[in-house]
C-alpha cells in the first residue's frame, strides 16, 4: 500500500482532515497564482470574465481533487477493515493460527491489533482447552481399561474370571466347530487341602496361597492357554490348542507335579496335592458350561478316588453325579415317606456254630430306583448332615427289633445282641451321647446287647477325637466294635492306644486269605494279640466253608458272612431262627 500519511498522524479524522485541506489547497494556490498574473496582464475590460473563470476552475479544481481525496481516503481506510473483517470471519470458523497483519497506526491498526490479541487469547484457551481433553481422554482410556480389567478379573489373583473365561471358552469351542483340528482341553483345579489353611491359619494367609497358586499357572501355562479363578480355590485352566487328550493329560500331569513343591507362606511351607478335571472337546459340546461342567464332574471325581490325580471325564461320571444329586434330594424325606427298613445279618459263633446276634444294616426302598445299597448312599448322608437324624432312626428301629426277637426267643435261653453300624459325623454330634442314654433308658435294654460299630478309618483320624466318645459310650456298658479292621493305615499299635470290646476283621482280608499265605500269618498274629487284649474276633464276608475251616484255624471266634446268611429284613429272621441251619455241622 501506498504510504500516503507520515507515520506521526495517527488519527483517522486528522487524516481526512489533512487529505481535504491539501486537496482544496492545491486548486487554491493555483487559483491565487493565476489570478495575480491575470491583474498584471490582462486589460481591465476583460478581467471581470477573467475572474469568473479562474474562480469556477479554482472551484472545479477544489471539487475534482476534493473527490480524488474523498476516493483515495475512502480506499485507505475499507482495504483494512475488509481484511480484519476476513480475518474476523476466519477466526470464527476456527482458523486461529493466521496472525493479523497490522497495516494501519491510527484507530484500524488499534483494531486490527486488538482482533489479533483477541485470536492469540483464544488460540492459547483453545490450545488449553485441547491439552485438557487430551488428557482427560487418557485418563477416561485408562479408567475404561481398569473398569474392563476389572470386569474380566479376578480381584485377588488377577486371572481372568468366570465371565472372561467362558467367554474365551466359547470362542474356542466355536473355533473348534468350524475347524475340529483346533483342539482344546478344560482343567478343573482344586488344591485339595485349602479349606483346612484358611481355617487353621487364616484367611489372609489362604489369599496368599490362592495368589501363589495363581503365579505358578502364569508361569507354567502358555500364551495360548488361560487360566481363570471360578472363586474359592477352584481354578479353570483352557489348554488351547492340544493335539489329543493323552496330550492335555501330560500337561495336567505336569501341573500336578508342579505343585509337589511347597509354597513358602508367612514363614511356613504349605504343601499339598490338588485334584484335577479333564475334559476335551467334542462333537456333544455345543455350550462352554457343558465343558465346564464336565471338567467339574471329572474333578470331584478325582477327589473321589483320593484327591492328588487327574481324571479324565467319562459320560457315567454324569450318571454317576446326577444320580447323587438326586439321592442327595430324595434322603430329605426319606424318613418321613418311611422308605428306610433295617436289615439284619446274622454273626455265628465258630465254636459253637450258632448265631449269636446280629449286624444292622441298613436299606432304602426307592419308589423309582427300587433298593438303593447303603454304599449309594450312607456317604452322601454324611456328607449332609443327613446321617445323624438316620443313624438315630436305624439305632432305635434296630434296639427295638432285637428286644423282641429275644423276647421271642427268650424261653431258649438265647440272648441276641445286636450291632449297629455309627457313622463318624454321627458321633460327633454332640447329641449323640444324650440320644443314646435316652434310648437305653426308654427301651430298658442291657446295654451290654447293644454293640455300637465304628470304622478304623474313623477312628484313626487324628482330628475325631474318637478316644473320649469310645470311653463314654463304654461307661454306659454298651460295647464298641472295630469295624473294617486292615482297610486303613492303622498299625497293630491302634489296638492297645484304644479299648475295645470287639474287632471285626475287613472281608477283604478273609477274600484273599486263600490265595495268600501272608495273610493267614498276618491274621494269625492279630487274632491272638486281640484276644490277648480281651476282644472277641469277627471275620466278615466269609463265603467258603475252606475259609470258616482255616478260620477256625486260626483262633478266630465269629463269622459273618454269606456262607451263614445273608442279611434279611426281621420276619425273615425270626423264620431263620427257627430253621436248623447246614452249617451248624459243618465244622
Ligand atoms: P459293613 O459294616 O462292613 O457291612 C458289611 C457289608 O458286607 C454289608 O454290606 C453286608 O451285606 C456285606 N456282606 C456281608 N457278608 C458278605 C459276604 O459274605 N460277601 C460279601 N461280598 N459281602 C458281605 P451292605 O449292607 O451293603 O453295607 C455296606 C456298608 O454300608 C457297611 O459295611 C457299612 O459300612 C455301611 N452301612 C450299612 N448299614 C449302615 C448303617 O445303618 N449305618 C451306617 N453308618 N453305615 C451302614
Ligand atoms: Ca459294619
Ligand atoms: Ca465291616
């Protein structure tokens, strides 16, 4: 742009004032000129029109350079204004980088310098406002992952969780669908002595076990596999791919051995062995849970057979499970549907060869699933609970049976006793000594007819407590039989550490005996060492007469078993009793 004013005026009114006095000066001055020459030359006739035409060109003059002036003041001061005013609009439609050029030092360039200001200010706010919602979106992306995370994961571990799990699970079982090369395999973890860390030493101390668990999976497992928490101390384990089962079976091998070695917990070494679940994809698999449940399947399974395994799920382990489910269901009213009866098998005294008194055991009478043997269901039963309101039911039924059978068969002089078989969880009912009192008082029994039975497996558990509930039951004169003696670990030691007054010996034992010489030896040297302690000896499930001859043998005193008879409801006894019997000579 033309610099048309000296940088000193500053002002638009100056300005134009200026431009218009310099604009009617010029024709002025001309004017002036031209008039003061025409009063020296020209003739006194002719200078009245001479005058008139200089003023109307001094007049034309002010008025053309009056408009050129009004034009070019005119241009000076819109070519700014119309530049800020684009600038305006840019700055409105976001363009904040381009700097305002200041053209002007009068009220336009105080303008132009008071928009640029404006531009920068919000160009800095922006630029603030931008780095705020820069941040603010990192932190909104970490707080999202944290919250998926979180969804996803088990708190205290960090493992996946049930969700995430099944959720992975699902995707690979679709994967294998489509493509049954991509093979995969479902671990059920469960460390099998949890329960008893967390109550003996605490919770805090049962998370720090969970969370080594957790390390030693991460450890061990591939990128591919998943690990996941289900709660409590069971674990999920995705074998993604395997190339078999025998496959998936090494590497579930190889995860149990893992956890041979202790963990090392608050300054103690924690050891113990875990059961585990196995179950690979197949055709039947539609659903991640029906994997799942399986894997669960095999899992308890495991701990069945004796915890510290592998199992591998097979279709009767689902039989086998739904059928405890449903005996679980249907022992709720068991007693008042009155479906239980009491069985009774007679015991026989070898040297006499005649029955002298009993063994109850017990039946179930399924509306559906006909006679259910108590190995189908005492364990469940105990398990519940369930076994202490049946095991007093079976104790009374069973007390009352026998006092009229020897009412019966009093006029014989016979006095029958009766056993009656006492679970664990039965005994350790706190009621059960005061139920047992009440009972004798109620029926008038001799105490001394009534022998209870309690397992060696019982006995030798070291947190039963079993030597004072033995000695009062003995000071109430009831008598205690050893039942399934040589099934556990219990040592010959077990015999003087507690009384008894009978010792039955496993049939297990006597089923072998024949083809084991060991065993007559073994039985030899328990028989007589009981018997020098004052007990009398059973040997159960005796089937032969060569084992009732070697038993006879061997000093033992009583039998039991199907050679004899086998167990029968209380009408038939009473016939069986009145029946001379085979073997009765057969000694
Ligand atoms: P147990 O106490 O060892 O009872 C003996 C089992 O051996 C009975 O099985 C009996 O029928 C069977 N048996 C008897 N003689 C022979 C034989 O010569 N050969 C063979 N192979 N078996 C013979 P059962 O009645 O099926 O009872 C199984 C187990 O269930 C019992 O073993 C006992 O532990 C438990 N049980 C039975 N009734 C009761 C009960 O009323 N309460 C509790 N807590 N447990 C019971
Ligand atoms: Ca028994
Ligand atoms: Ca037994």
């Amino acid at each position: 742009m033309i610099k048309i004013f000296p940088d000193r005026i500053k002002s638009i009114s100056t300005k134009i004032a200026l431009a218009f006095f310099l604009a009617s000066a010029f024709p002025m001055v001309i004017g002036l000129g031209v008039l003061m020459w025409g009063a020296n030359h020209i003739q006194p006739e002719q200078s009245a029109s001479y005058f008139r035409y200089t003023i109307l060109g001094i007049e034309t003059g002010i008025l053309v350079l009056g408009g050129i002036t009004a034009w070019m003041v005119a241009q000076h001061l819109g070519k700014p204004l119309k530049a800020l005013v684009e600038s305006a609009n840019a700055i409105a439609e976001g363009d904040h980088f381009r700097k305002i050029k200041i053209t002007n030092n009068d009220e336009i360039g105080q303008l132009q310098q008071a928009v640029d200001l404006m531009r920068s200010s919000l160009k800095e706010q922006i630029d603030r406002l931008d780095n705020a919602v820069v941040q603010r979106t990192v932190q909104l992306t970490q707080l999202n992952e944290q919250l998926i995370h979180d969804a996803n994961n088990d708190k205290l571990t960090g493992l996946a969780n049930r969700e995430l799990f099944c959720n992975e699970l699902k995707k690979e079982l679709g994967q294998y669908h489509k493509d049954n090369k991509h093979l995969i395999s479902v671990l059920f973890f469960d460390f099998d002595r949890f329960k008893l860390v967390n109550d003996s030493l605490g919770h805090a101390v049962g998370d720090a076990l969970l969370c080594s668990i957790a390390d030693r999976f991460r450890n061990c497992l591939r990128k591919t596999d998943m690990a996941a928490r289900f709660g409590g101390d069971e674990f999920m384990i995705l074998l993604s791919p395997v190339e078999s089962t025998e496959h998936a079976m090494e590497a579930a091998q190889r995860l149990l051995k893992l956890f041979e070695k202790h963990h090392l917990l608050d300054g103690r070494q924690i050891t113990s062995t875990a059961s585990i679940g196995l179950v690979t994809a197949d055709s039947r698999y539609t659903t991640a849970d029906q994997m799942i449940r399986d894997a669960d399947t095999a899992m308890y399974q495991a701990k069945l057979e004796g915890k510290g395994r592998v199992v591998r799920f097979d279709q009767q382990m689902l039989e086998d499970t739904k059928f405890r489910l449903r005996i679980q269901e249907d022992l709720n009213s068991v007693l008042k549907k009155n479906q239980l009866r009491v069985a009774y098998q007679p015991i026989v005294n070898l040297a006499t060869m005649k029955t002298t008194g009993f063994e109850a055991l017990i039946r179930w009478e399924h509306p559906d699933l006909g006679w259910i043997r108590p190995d189908q269901f005492i364990e469940i039963a105990e398990d519940t609970g369930k076994i202490v309101e049946i095991g007093e039911w079976i104790l009374e039924q069973a007390v009352n049976d026998i006092l009229e059978l020897n009412k019966i068969f009093a006029e014989h002089g016979h006095l029958f006793s009766i056993n009656v078989n006492v679970a664990k969880r039965q005994l350790m009912c706190p009621d059960f000594m005061n139920n047992l009192r009440r009972l004798l008082e109620k029926t008038k029994i001799d105490p001394a007819v009534l022998k209870i039975e309690i397992t060696e497996s019982t006995i030798v558990d070291p947190r039963s407590g079993m030597s004072d509930i033995i000695n009062e039951i003995r000071l109430l004169g009831v008598k205690i039989a050893m039942d399934d003696f040589g099934t556990g670990h219990s040592s010959l030691s077990l015999l003087h550490k507690f009384k008894f007054d009978v010792l039955k010996i496993d049939q297990s034992f006597i089923r072998d005996m024949d083809q084991n010489r060991d065993i007559g030896a073994v039985l030899h040297a328990t028989i007589e060492l009981a018997q020098n302690t004052g007990m009398a000896i059973v040997a159960e499930g005796v089937e032969t007469e060569s084992q009732v001859s070697a038993l006879i043998a061997h000093g033992c005193d009583m039998v039991q078993g199907y050679y004899f008879a086998k167990p029968m409801f209380y009408d038939d006894v009473v016939e069986f009793l009145n029946t001379p019997q085979e073997y009765r000579s057969a000694a």
